[in-house]
C-alpha cells in the first residue's frame, strides 16, 4: 500500500481544496552537459582520438612521423525503476463527493496529474543525484560512478593548493583558483562550467555582491551565473546538496547516456483488476562518465 495518509484527519474538511505537491529541489545539470541517448544498459564505450603532429624542416623525399591514437571510455549505463501500488479506497473519506466515483468499482485514482508531473520532478532529482553521485546515492550501491568519483585529483584533474570549505569571505577566490586550475588547453572554450552544491552558488553569488562584483555579473534565471572575469558559468546541483566538492571544466566532456530522454514522461497508471488497486510504474536508463579528467579541476573535497 504506498498512501500514506497518517498526516490526514478525518474531522477536518479535506474536500474544499486541490491536492499541492510538496516543492521537489530540482536543477539543471543536465541541460548542461552531453547526453547521448538510445543507448542499451551495460558498458558503453566512448571512443576518443588524440594525434602527435611532428613538423620537420622541408626536404625532398618522404619521411613520414607523427601518430593518430585512438582510446576509450567507458560509460557504466544502468536500468532503474519505481513501481507503486494506490488502493482508491482508502481515500474515500476524504474526497468521496468531489473526486470518487460513485460505483463500487473504483479504476482510477483523483489527482492523478498532480502526482503524475511530482513524481516527474522527482525522478529528475534522482537522475540529478545519479549523475553526481551514481549508485553511491541509491540504499544499496551499485557498480555505477558519478562524476563525484571520476573527477578526482587521484584521476588526474588538477587540484589548486589551498583548497578548503568556502565562506563569504574567501569563496570568490576559491572559485577563481578552480577556474585558473583548467587545463590551458581548453581554458578558451565556450563550454566551461564550474559545478557546486545550491549552499555554495547562493554563497558566490553573497560574496559577488559584497566584494562589489554584484553590478557586473548575469544573474541569470537564478540557476546558473558567470563568474566575473572568466568565461565559466556556475551551475548549482542538487546532487551536491550538504557536500563542499566543487569541480570545473568543459561541459561537452562530460557524457550522459541514456535510453530515450524523455523515459520520465512515459511513467503511467493502470488499473490491475486482478489485485484491484491502481498501479504506478516508471522505468529509465542512466550512467554518466567524464573523458580527458586531466583537464578538469577540482577542490577534491567531500
């Protein structure tokens, strides 16, 4: 049975009114970084190519140097799934007249597009957490890493000396040391983001404003800001949320993979006559895996 209606009193009028959802802390990670979609659960490979360009002084004859390299990374893509049970007649004493049919048999439940679209917005904070932490952030951890796993300074990705928990005080520099710790080869790309916990953006974006660097930032739609004087947007996650790991670098080298992206909106409610209770099922695909860590930076924090 997963109605849990303990915080509901049957003394009280529970028809006048809607059903609200509880707000869901939702971010946009994923609008950031490539997803690559119809991909089948399992190990995927991402092929990469790197060359050596040898350049020599111009002479007759053929002296061929230099290499093209070809190498890979695997993304780690795994199946997940949330399935419910909803008996519609446990909530006959609170919404009989307005919601409930009048017959005894009962196929389907009220509000089923106010929970519908919350469950939307939670399976999108689980993905969010997913992609961050992978199965690390499930009851029962799996094989699957996040980003938080492979963007280390044990992989390779740059930590600047100095790294600690910020504060108002001293979060400007800090994210200004993550962004001067990029790899000079991608530095000039237009796709630098610099990924940190909702607390830390909100702690930025204080800190922009008390060191009078409040007049010459984007604010954004209140999900992302640029960091002055660099070319790096900062983007919030929730995945994040209670944990002071921050890390930067190029959004295309981080990869999502997935079955189709838009599985969340295939979730769906039936009526199963055989146990007589209506029936809730959603099922996705994800993984995620980040390709060239060295260019990445990082504080290596928890």
């Amino acid at each position: 049975m997963a109605f849990d209606l303990n915080a509901l009193s049957t003394y009280t009028d529970e028809l006048s009114l809607e059903l609200i959802a509880k707000a869901v802390l939702t971010t946009d990670l994923m609008d950031k970084i490539d997803v690559r979609s119809g991909l089948s659960a399992g190990t995927v490979a991402i092929n990469l190519m790197d060359g050596d360009l040898d350049v020599a002084d111009l002479s007759c004859g053929w002296n061929p140097s230099g290499d093209v390299s070809f190498s890979q990374v695997n993304i780690t893509i795994a199946d997940k799934q949330t399935k419910m049970e909803l008996c519609p007649e446990d909530l006959r004493q609170y919404w009989l007249s307005q919601r409930m049919s009048a017959a005894a048999d009962q196929e389907s439940v009220p509000f089923e597009e106010v929970i519908a679209s919350y469950y939307v917005e939670r399976i999108k904070k689980y993905n969010e957490n997913f992609l961050i932490n992978g199965d690390l952030a499930d009851a029962i951890p799996g094989t699957t890493p996040g980003i938080k796993a492979q963007v280390t300074g044990a992989n390779g990705a740059n930590v600047p000396s100095g790294s600690a928990a910020w504060t108002v005080a001293t979060a400007v520099d800090q994210a200004l040391d993550l962004f001067d710790a990029i790899d000079e080869s991608v530095k000039d790309r237009e796709d630098l983001i610099m990924v940190m916990s909702p607390s830390y953006f909100n702690l930025l974006r204080r800190a922009l404003v008390a060191s009078n660097y409040g007049y010459y930032y984007n604010q954004g739609d209140g999900t992302s800001i640029e960091l002055p004087g660099t070319n790096c947007t900062i983007v919030k996650s929730s995945g994040l949320v209670g944990s002071d790991y921050v890390f930067a670098g190029p959004s295309a080298f981080v990869v999502a993979g997935t079955g189709l992206q838009d599985d969340a909106s295939s979730m769906s409610f039936y009526f199963d006559k055989g146990e007589d209770v209506v029936k809730f099922i959603a099922k996705w695909r994800l993984g995620v895996a980040v390709h060239q860590v060295n260019v990445f930076a990082t504080n290596d924090l928890a």
